[in-house]
C-alpha cells in the first residue's frame, strides 16, 4: 500500500483551472501587499504569527488570474532590494576582515532561511508558471541574487578572497583558526558557483608560491630524510586542510602542486645530497628508504630515478667485491660478501620499496652486470658449496640451516653466465665429497641437485645423479660381498662410472698381500656379476684407518691408501729407505715423497697436536725412515694429512679448451634440432634460437655461432640458400 502510495505522490503534479478568471487590479494589489507584508516580516524575523495557508493562497490567487508574471518581477525586486540594501551594507560595514566572515556566515544562514520560507509561499508560482516560462526557479533567482549583489560585490569580494588566503597561510604556518567558519565561507562559495573564481585559482598561485619558497629553505637547512619527512606531513596537513576546510575537488590540485613543487622539482637536487639515496643504502636506512620511496612514488620519474640509483649503488658495490684482490684469494669470503650484499639488497626491496617487482628486476639485472666479470665465479660459487656442506658435519648445521644457504647460493648461481663451467667444478667438488665420505646429508645434497635441475634442465644434472647411483650401488655390492667373506677388517669399495665422474688420472700401487687378496676376490665377483664389464683400481683415491700401538698407547691413525700402504710394510721391518719404499710399493716417485712428508710432518695445531708417525735421517743409502716409538697424541683418532700436489690452478688452459670443446658440441647439436624440426631458417633467427636453446648452460658468443653453423656447412648438415639469407636442413 504505502508502495503504491509513493507512486501516485511522485507522480502528482499541480495544474491550472482550465478557465481561469480575471482579478481586478485592486485585487491583484492586496494579494500583493499581504506578501510583501510577510516577506518584510520573514527578514525581520517576526514570522510567528503569519499564516502560511492564507500567504500561499494569495499568491496561488495571483497565478490562477494570470498574474504570474507580475508575482515573479515583484518577488525579485523585494529580494534583490534587501540583499542589496541591507545584507550588502550589513558586510561592508565589518570594521576588520575578522568580523567579515562571521557578518557573511550569518547573513547567509538568514538568507537561505528567508529564500526558503518566501519560495514555500510561492510553491505554486515555482511549480506551475516558472515551469511553463521556463523562468529560474525562486530558489536559484534568489542564490544568483545573494551572488551578484554580496558575494562579488566589488568592496566586498578582495577582501574575502584576501582574508580566506590570509587563514590559509596562518594555518600552514601551525597557528589556529576557525575552520568550522572556513568550512562555512567556502560552502558559500560552492553554492554561489564562485568557489573557483572567487578563491581556488587564487589558492592554486599562493600555495604554488607558498611551497616554492619553502622547499628552497628547506633544502638549505634540512638532511634528505628530514625533507621527505616534511613533505610527508605537509601532504597530510593539505589532505586535513581539505577535508576541514575546502571543497573535496581541491585535493587533488593541492595535491599535485606540493608533488610538483617539493618532490619533481628537486629529485635530481635531493638523490645527491651528501644524505641522500646513497647516504641511505649506505647506512641501511630502512625507514628513511621506505619514506623516499612513499615521496617518490607519488612522481611520475621518482621510482624510475630510484631503481636508477639503487642499480648504480649495487654495481659499484659488487664490483668492489669481485675486483678485491683479498677477497678473490679466498673464495669463501668472495661468495658470502656476494651473499650478504644480495641479502641486504633483498631486505631493501622487501621492506622499503614494498616488495615491487621491478625493483627485484633492476636488483637481478645490476648483479649479472658485475658477477661475471670475475672468470672465476663459478669456481668460487662450487667452492662454497664444497665448504658449506662439508661443515655441515663438524659444526653440526641443521639441514635446514644448510638447505636455507644453499637456497642463496642458488641465488647467486642464477646470475653466472658460464653455468657449464660451473658444472665442472661442481662436479670435482662433488666426486670428492662422496668419495671421502665428506657429505654433511645425501638429502641436501640431492636437494641441491634438484634445484640445478629446475634452474638448468635434466641434461645438466644427469651425471651427477649418476654419481649418486654409483655410491648406492657401490654400497649394496660391498655389503653383499662382505657377507661372503670372512674379513678381520673393514672393506668398502667405490664403484664409479667412467662415463659419470670427472677425468680422474689413475695412480695405483702395489698393495699388502692382506688387502691384495681381497681386492682379488671382489674383482671376481664383480665380473661375475657384471659379465663384459672392466674393473680398474684407483688407489690414490681411497682411505682407510691403521690401529697401532705406539709409546704404550694405541692410537688409530686416518689416512689414505697410500699412506696405508707405507705403514703397513713398517709390520716386516724397523727401517725402509725411500728407494727401497720405491720400489716395493710401486707408488709413483712424486706422491711417494709426498706421502712421506704427510708421515713425518707432526700436528702442530688443533685440538689435538701430535708428534710425526714417521721419522726420518740421512745414511750412506740415503734417506732412511723409521717408526717414531715415542708418537704422542691428545686424541686417540689422528686424522694424517696430505701435502697436497704442486698443480695448475683451476682455470688452467687445459681446463678452458675442454669447456671449449664442449661448448662446440652443444651449440652444434642445437643447431641440428632446430634445423631438423624447422628445415628452414633464416641467419638471424636460427643465432636467435640456439643462443635460447643453451643459455640454461651458457651464454654463447655470436662467432662462436656463425663458426658451428659454417661447420656444419662443410660436412654438409647444413646448406645455404640461394639468396645467401637462409639455412636449409640436409637429411
């Protein structure tokens, strides 16, 4: 019901008698004189006792005689006479601009009051003859009146527009003032439709001023981060001020002035700043960043100056690192300064910039620009590895501690353009862990292989879980062939593929019939088990654990095979002279000597220093070395060193050719693929598409490229075009 009810009243609409008459001109005169009697009395504020129903129906009586026109001229000329009159000379007559907006506040609430009560006396001039004269409905005739006669009259207006620029200057410098009152004047203004004329264009050019002459200051006087503070606030105060005291279109305009006048203006003035940006990374000013970075953001060039200034900061940095000469001889310290730097970096980015993604771009691509440089690198990122995981025993890591290490060298693995050569050494590194039992978790280990996988592909990891399968397998051999045999000692062996593990050059020996025997017996077996297969000792690579009892205590000396093999002839004699170990031994002349000088160098350092195993005189026969039958030790379990073999450094040439070689081969079996699926390419796009197809490994040079490419040309896999553009496929 009240549904319909709404309906129908929506949808009322007050229409004329179809036959109206005619009044009489003295009729028409009192109809008058009883409104503009009220209109006296509505602006004397002595309408208590008027009726309502008596004043609306004489003017309803004026419209229905036709008089519409003349109620209408008549009503605005009373209006406009006392607005003009009395409300006008009412605000002229303020002795100071501080009483102005209180006179203009209240003569404005009293006008609306009266507007309202003289258009509900004439509702039905404004909804019948206004209407169909297309006039301006009384309220707006009335507001428009109140505008042209007070608000932009001319002794009037300066001083309004110069006291509210004067409220807004005392405001900014932190002094009070009425906003309510200011609040109330701009409304004014908004409703007259002169807010932008009469005040906003002239706050526009102060506040353009106002902010102008204070960022000059306050460059002179104030740190970066002090500045960025002030602007902080001197935005949020603007936001206030808007809210309080302005018209919500302003905000945007205000807002844009300070981020023109105290931010885009300055960026280049502020970033070199004895405090600026670079004062900030330097010192990790989290906070101070996280502010730059809310300023700036608000620019259109402040982020992209920002990320320019962070990726200049970090290339100088890391090139600091990877050209220190201390740094590059210890390649522990050279990976953890490249973690640590990256970290650092990462908590930047994460805190203060927000985690934003193109700053981690900007971030990656200023640590690909530096970490190549240094030919070493990837040697270096290996070596870590080595180190981390090897320490994972002795300082007893969690397996997640080393797993969340690994997770940020992988980090850095990321960068290197030479992944391949990465793997070489990784490998090496590798072969040696699990061959001296020196892995801190074959889970992490397998994990960090897993994750090579996803950075580089199968084909990458292939043989080092080769490697892996070996051990396994190695381990089930050994137990089952100990089962079989009656051993008063411990025996593993160590089965590698030659096809999965490093070129390792084979020095063997000739072993004590004891062990001789049961390497025999298990090389039977083994060919039994795996009929066509070849077994070769590598001697050099193992290790073992001698007991003796030495100076009336029984010691256990680590040692590695060959060591071993020297000791245990020390069972059948006191003595032996280096030829004599020579010749009996079969150990290469080289690792002999330096096998000897592990035996009889002693422990001077560590936990545990003990004295030499061996010890050693000149004779007429030469050398001679005896047992040192006063051996003493801290520990019963004396780990024997190896001096180790005067060799290349890593990056020998030898080394280099063979990544090379390999190299040629990958680019030019990635040639083959492509041109076997597409059978024809164009130059540009197949050197586009083989630099794609090995860049998980390399990145390769362009010659290197057009050289394969020309390679392949000659033994006919490949054949040019007619034109000379394109390379067709030759099955």
């Amino acid at each position: 019901y009240m549904g319909e009810y709404s309906k129908l009243k929506s949808a009322m609409r007050i229409q004329p008698f179809q036959n109206p008459t005619t009044a009489t001109p003295e009729e028409v005169g009192r109809y008058w004189d009883v409104i503009r009697n009220a209109i006296e009395q509505i602006y004397n504020k002595n309408h208590g006792d008027l009726s309502y129903e008596e004043l609306y129906r004489n003017a309803y009586n004026m419209v229905l005689h036709k008089q519409g026109e003349h109620l209408y001229d008549q009503l605005q000329k009373a209006v406009q006479a006392h607005t003009r009159d009395v409300i006008a000379v009412r605000v002229m007559k303020t002795n100071d601009d501080d009483s102005l907006l209180t006179v203009l506040r209240a003569e404005w609430n009293d006008h609306n009051t009266s507007s309202s009560m003289i258009t509900d006396i004439a509702m039905y001039l404004d909804r019948t003859f206004v209407i169909r004269m297309r006039k301006i409905p009384l309220r707006e005739l009335f507001l428009k009146i109140f505008r042209s006669e007070v608000v932009e009259c001319s002794k009037i207006e300066p001083r309004l527009t110069s006291k509210l620029l004067s409220l807004v200057d005392t405001d900014r410098k932190g002094m009070l003032i009425d906003r309510e009152l200011f609040k109330a004047i701009t409304t004014m203004l908004c409703a007259c439709n002169v807010y932008d004329k009469l005040f906003e264009s002239h706050f526009e050019q102060a506040s353009t001023a106002f902010y102008t002459l204070e960022a000059q200051k306050l460059l002179r006087t104030c740190t970066c981060s002090e500045y960025l503070r002030v602007v902080n606030e001197r935005i949020e105060q603007e936001k206030i001020r808007v809210d309080c005291c302005l018209d919500p279109s302003t905000e945007p305009k205000i807002i844009k002035i300070l981020e023109q006048t105290l931010i885009q203006d300055h960026i280049g003035t502020l970033m070199d700043m004895e405090s600026g940006i670079v004062h900030m990374f330097e010192h990790n000013l989290l906070e101070d960043l996280k502010l730059t970075y809310k300023i700036l953001s608000r620019v259109p060039q402040g982020v992209a100056e920002l990320k320019a200034r962070m990726k200049i900061f970090v290339e100088a940095h890391g090139k600091a690192i990877v050209t220190d000469s201390e740094k590059k001889e210890d390649p522990i310290v050279f990976v953890q300064s490249l973690m640590d730097l990256k970290d650092r970096f990462d908590t930047v980015v994460h805190v203060a910039f927000v985690d934003e993604n193109t700053f981690r771009i900007v971030l990656n691509q200023a640590f690909e620009s530096f970490i190549n440089i240094e030919s070493r690198s990837a040697e270096y990122l290996s070596l870590f590895i080595d180190d981390l995981l090897r320490r994972g025993i002795k300082e007893r890591t969690t397996d997640a501690e080393v797993e969340s290490k690994l997770d940020k060298v992988m980090m850095l693995f990321r960068f290197l353009q030479d992944r391949d050569l990465f793997e070489h050494f990784y490998k090496s590194h590798l072969a040696k862990r699990l061959l001296h039992g020196r892995c801190a978790s074959d889970d992490v280990e397998r994990t960090l292989i897993g994750k090579l996988k996803v950075e580089c592909g199968n084909q990458f990891t292939s043989r080092l879980e080769g490697m892996f399968k070996d051990i396994q397998v190695s381990q089930e051999l050994s137990g089952v062939f100990r089962s079989r045999q009656r051993l008063n000692f411990d025996f593993n062996i160590n089965l590698i593929t030659s096809g999965f593990w490093p070129n390792i050059e084979n020095v063997s020996c000739t072993l004590p019939s004891e062990l001789n025997e049961v390497c025999q017996g298990f090389k039977k077996f083994f060919l039994e088990k795996y009929k066509g297969k070849c077994l070769t000792w590598h001697t050099n690579l193992g290790n073992g654990e001698v007991n003796t009892r030495l100076n009336g205590h029984s010691y256990d000396l680590l040692v590695n095979t060959h060591q071993m093999v020297v000791l245990l002839l020390f069972n059948t004699r006191q003595q032996w002279t280096e030829d004599e170990l020579l010749t009996r031994t079969s150990i290469p002349e080289a690792d002999l000597k330096r096998q000897l000088m592990s035996l009889c160098a002693g422990r001077q350092k560590g936990k545990a220093p003990a004295s030499p195993v061996l010890l050693k005189h000149k004779s007429e026969d030469g050398t001679v070395y005896t047992v040192n039958t006063q051996f003493v030790s801290r520990s019963t379990k004396v780990k024997i060193g190896s001096v180790p073999a005067a060799k290349e450094p890593e990056e020998s040439p030898e080394i280099k050719k063979k990544v090379e070689d390999d190299r040629k081969y990958q680019i030019e079996a990635a040639i083959v693929r492509i041109m076997k699926s597409r059978q024809l390419l164009d130059h540009n796009s197949l050197i586009a598409e083989v630099a794609k197809h090995v860049q998980s490994r390399f990145v390769p040079n362009t010659n290197l490229i057009k050289t394969r490419i020309e390679s392949l040309i000659e033994r006919e896999f490949l054949q040019r075009t007619e034109d000379r553009r394109a390379y067709r496929y030759l099955a």
